[in-house]
C-alpha cells in the first residue's frame, strides 16, 4: 500500500476468531448478516477474524514500526507469535528501524516492544503517548514492585486475555523506557515528517490515529478506534457497535463519530488495528449504500 511516497506494510502477528458478537455484547448475530462477505475469511457466519500485527512504513529516510502485535506468547482466544517472521520478510534488520509509534498502550499493540528484558529494535526511538503511559502506569512510575501491581489493575478487562506477569506495561515497556520520547496527542502532532498523530481517545486515553500526509495524499491508521469495519459504514447513532473494552465509551464513541464522517467525505483510505490481514479500505457507495471497498495492492 502507498500514500504518495510512503510505502506501508502488513506485519501479521496472529489472529483471534470470535464471534462477531464477542467484542460487541449488545449485538445480536442478525446485525452482522449486511455484513457476510466481512466474515468470509472464517468460512463461518457470524466468525470473525480479528487480525493482530502492526505496520512497517517507510517514509524518507524512516523506517517505522506502527504497532507490535501480542508478543511471543498469546493467551487463547489469541493465536500468533508471527510478528518475527512478518518483519524478516521485508529483509530489514531489527536495527534498521529507527521509530515505533504506539497507537495506543494495550497489550496487544505492544507486545514486540521487547522480549527477554531486551528491546526489539535496539535502535529505534519508541514514540509513546504520554496520556496512555499516566493512564496504564502513573505520572511519576518507578517500575517499583508497588507501582507495577498498581498499574497492572489498569489493565482491567484485557488481564483476561493476556499473561500480566509478561504483557502488561510495566513488563514490556521497561526495557525501552530510556528510548521512549513521549508526545501529547490531544493536539495535533508531527511525529515524523508525513506521520501526523491524531487524537482518537475513548478506547483509551491516548488512543491516537496516525495521519500519512505525503505527495498531496493522505491515509489513516486507526489503531484501535475501531475493531471492525462495520463501525464505519452505519451511522451507529445509538453507539450500537459499542466495543467492549473502552475505557470511556462516550468518548470513544465521538471520535468513530468524528473519523466516520472524515472518510465518507473525503473518501480516505484506511487501515484499522484488527481489520482482516490488516489490509487497507475505504468506504465507497454501492446503490446508495455504504459499503466496504478493499483497496490493498
């Protein structure tokens, strides 16, 4: 996929399969049938793949990682341990990167960040929402045995599908914190030359989504503002595609609200956290109804 001349690749981690309710309780299966051919990959009605990974991207002199899929050692319903082989299939060392944008703090966009007390890309400066990190560790953490089991608490829901005791911030974050620059994005921001951060917050308090600007064009990595394509093609005015684990619903129903409208009107590519084989799309018009164009290369 390119933007202008930013190239963007899939790094898959894994996947989990689920029902298409699963992630969103107040679903009932019939309100998913619109939407069939987003299942089909599952070979099932009403199974969804949920792909878990990040994206390499390549912008001038930047080699970027946006996102670390769920590390080494996935909890069930989560399979994978791929983003190894994902990324040494691009050719690329592991220190040819030199930035990795998290979207956001969940455990399963950072669990590359390091492996074995050590971080993955040993080059690379980790970009990191200083919202995010306050919100999952505290404003003055000192990875002190208190701090962590404090801060593992704030994992709430996701402490089901994960291992803490590996997963959480506080494990895999602590290896890189002397090559973390943190940023504030409730403002626009330019973190890169071409990669702007956006404020997406509700998921999570500093949930971002990531603007490609690059020869006039532009493109949207959404991290996990939303988890399916659905959430983009209805107006969802009574918020019924209501992601699980949002830590401020409202919230984070507002900013679909606000990225929704973005991409209907200006006709924006997009790539989601957990879209299907992380491939790109955008919302195109079929007879008058809004439908789902896959438009990866």
């Amino acid at each position: 996929m390119r933007i202008g001349d930013i190239e963007i690749t899939p790094l898959i981690d894994g996947e989990a399969v689920v029902p298409g309710t699963a992630f969103y309780p107040n679903l009932k299966e019939s309100d998913w049938e619109p939407y069939d051919d987003l299942l089909e990959p599952v070979f099932h009605q009403c199974l969804h793949l949920n792909t878990l990974g990040g994206y390499l991207v390549r912008a001038g002199d930047r080699v970027i990682v946006v996102d670390g899929g769920s590390g080494p050692m996935p909890k069930f319903p989560f399979a994978g341990g791929g983003f190894r082989a994902a990324f040494a299939s691009t050719g690329l060392k592991r220190a040819d990167v030199t930035d990795v944008v998290f979207t956001h703090l969940h455990f399963d966009h950072i669990g590359w960040a390091s492996v074995d007390g050590r971080p993955t890309f040993p080059d690379a400066t980790y970009h990191v929402d200083r919202r995010d990190w306050d919100w999952f560790l505290g404003p003055d953490f000192s990875f002190s045995d208190a701090d962590v089991e404090k801060s593992i608490e704030k994992l709430e829901l996701s402490a089901s599908f994960c291992y803490p005791e590996n997963d959480a911030p506080a494990h895999r974050l602590k290896p890189i914190v002397n090559q973390i620059e943190f940023f504030d994005g409730s403002d626009e921001v330019e973190l890169l030359p071409g990669v702007v951060a956006l404020d997406g917050s509700g998921h999570t308090p500093g949930q971002v989504v990531l603007e490609l600007r690059s020869a006039g064009e532009k493109g949207l990595m959404v991290g996990d503002l939303v988890h399916a394509e659905p959430e983009f093609l209805q107006d969802n005015e009574l918020g019924s595609w209501n992601f699980i684990s949002h830590t401020d619903h409202d919230r984070a129903n507002a900013a679909v609200d606000h990225y929704r409208k973005r991409l209907w009107d200006e006709k924006l590519p997009v790539a989601g956290g957990h879209f299907s084989g992380l491939r790109w799309g955008r919302v195109g018009q079929d007879g008058g109804k809004r439908v789902w164009e896959d438009i990866s290369g």
